[in-house]
C-alpha cells in the first residue's frame, strides 16, 4: 500500500521529469537524477547499469 501511494504522489504531485527523455520519471539514481520506467527497460536491455552523469 506504501509503495502505490509513493507512485501516485510521484506521478501527479512531485513529477520529476526523466534526465533521459523529459517524461514523469519515478525511479532515482544513485547521483540523484530521474529516469521513466521506458528508459530503465532500454537500459536494462542494453547492460548499462548507471552510465548517467558518470564521467570519471
């Protein structure tokens, strides 16, 4: 019940904005950006475990 009402108050109150496409994003980095569902698949798919903002 905790985690539906954490979704909803992200989508339709806080809306962070995703640092990949601009869409509502609800998943948090570990550097503090936002990234949509969409693009956490995409980047599953792709093996990249968290290539934003990490430039060493």
């Amino acid at each position: 019940m905790n985690l539906l009402l954490h979704d909803w108050y992200l989508r339709h109150v806080k809306k962070p904005r995703c640092s990949l496409c601009g869409q509502i994003a609800i998943l948090r980095n570990d550097n503090g950006s936002w990234i949509c569902e969409e693009c956490a698949e995409v980047m599953n798919d792709l093996g990249i475990e968290n290539g934003i903002g990490d430039e060493k």
